[in-house]
C-alpha cells in the first residue's frame, strides 16, 4: 500500500519574505550542507537512536509521518526499519534534502513520499489522513506558533498510534535571551557573523577547559558527536544559533496539553536543566 502523497501545504514564496525579514532561519540550507558529511555510520547512529526511543527497529507495514523533515534522516533510518513514510517540511531547501535522500537510498521507492506542507495547514494535515507513527523532532517549536502545530500534529495519529516530538525546555528568562541572540542571527550576515564569532569559540574552549580538567582526549567530544541522533557538532551548532522562530515549554506543560486531548505518555527523557529539547513518547487513546 503506497503512503499518502503530500501536497502543497504553504504559499509560495512565503518562507522566503519570512526569511528576508529576518524572521526565519533557513534551516535547509544548513541540512543541504550536512549532507555532504552524511555517512552511513552517522546513519546508523541515528536508526539505533529512533530505534532505542521507540523500542523496536522493525516498523515493517507501519505509516510514519516526519514532520518537519529537515535533512531527511529520520525518514531515511524510518524507511530502511519498514515503515511507510511521508516526508514534508515548510522550508523549501528541507524538501530537497529529503528528496535528495530518497533518492540516494529509496529511488522511485512508493512508500516513501516527499513534499512541501506546514504544521500549521490544518487542511493540508487533514488531506494526509492519520498514521501509526507521528514524528517531529525539534520541529514545532520553530513554527512561530508552537501550541497551535502541537494541537494540529495531534490529528495525524491514528487511534492507537504514536506522537513523537521534542520541545525546547522552558528555561525562563535565559530561553528568552536566546531568542534574541537567535533573531540577531537571522537578521542579516552582519548578525550571523556577530553571534557566530562570539558564542562558537566560546563553546570550543569551554569543552577543552572540561576536558584539560578532566584528562579527556579533547578531539574525543567532536569524534563522538551525534552518537545519539546521527548528527554533526558544526551543523548543529548553526541550527541552534539560528534556529528562529524559537518557543519553548515545560515539560509539565506538554504532558497537561496531551493529557487534556485524550494522550497519554509513554517515554519521555528530559534535557536536565538545559535549554535542550525535551522528547516525549505519547500514545493516542482508542
């Protein structure tokens, strides 16, 4: 059976004047570059990471939605577990990210379709119908209206069915400094280079003053790197210093939304105290 094809799920040329006014960073741009680092054990990496959440790595016959697409990773280590995966991210650069991997790994493959859309386009989400697995991994906090796509995600789980999403936690007054730092980012170059060259070298020596303290092999971290998600320390650090628009939530906030709409929560593993992202595991009531 062929997964559902997407369509267009946002206006043309609207993540590009969002873009240019400062007010989105360009996501896809930053995963189109993190393909060219992409190997297959940072692939294997990220199977065993969406195999270890979800607790099994056959996902033979099961519909899988990715949300927010991104580089097309999660889609790609769903599709080689066996699921029937429909791929769709409102940046444009995403979208090709994802079909570039489809195909590389999954040419002409049925059960893997890839398309534009937005967690915000409710009629969009209506036309995919629902699914076994729903899955957006840091994804809704970036949409610039977070608790509306978390309450619209939710339509596409199948009675049964899984949600899979990871939030930013809510550090309070330092989140809100992020915020500004990220919009300074996505303002222009001048802004990109300014918060680039402040907060990157400070990341690098921080990490080798822990790992002097500690007797560590400083070029360890970085060889290690992405252990859990498949991911690259560069590319990461870009899509954190520039990821706008940025929300964020408490985890007992997320539990009571889902709770209230009828989910009740399976996994969840937190971020300690950080402004990392929190994931959530949630099973749809039948």
């Amino acid at each position: 059976m062929t997964a559902t094809k997407p369509v267009a799920g946002s206006q043309p040329g609207a993540h590009a004047e969002e873009v240019a006014r400062g007010e989105r960073f360009q996501f896809g741009e930053n995963w189109a570059r993190f393909l060219g680092v992409l190997d297959d054990e940072k692939i294997a990496q990220a199977r065993r990471s969406l195999a270890g959440m979800l607790g099994t790595d056959n996902l033979t016959g099961r519909r899988f939605v990715d949300v927010g697409s991104g580089s097309g990773l999660s889609s790609l280590v769903a599709r080689q577990m066996g699921a029937r995966v429909t791929s769709f991210d409102y940046d444009p650069a995403s979208v090709a990210c994802t079909a570039e991997l489809r195909r590389r790994y999954f040419p002409d493959d049925p059960d893997w379709q890839v398309g534009p859309g937005s967690a915000l386009d409710a009629g969009f989400l209506e036309g995919l119908g629902t699914f076994d697995i729903v899955y957006s991994w840091g994804v809704l906090h970036h949409t610039g209206q977070m608790w509306t796509a978390l309450d619209q995600v939710r339509r596409l789980v199948a009675p049964g069915g899984l949600l899979f999403i990871a939030i930013y936690n809510d550090q309070g007054a330092w989140s809100g400094r992020w915020a500004r730092i990220k919009r300074t980012y996505c303002s222009g170059p001048a802004g990109k280079a300014l918060v680039s060259c402040a907060f990157i070298p400070w990341w690098v020596l921080r990490g080798l003053a822990a790992d002097l303290v500690w007797r560590r092999n400083p070029l360890r971290r970085y060889r290690e790197y992405g252990a859990d998600r498949g991911m690259s320390v560069w590319h990461d650090w870009h899509d954190w210093l520039g990821g706008y628009p940025f929300e964020y939530a408490k985890p007992e906030a997320i539990l009571d939304f889902y709770r209230e709409r009828g989910f009740d929560l399976e996994r969840m593993t937190t971020a300690g105290g950080s402004v990392g992202c929190n994931e959530f595991i949630f099973r749809a009531r039948r």
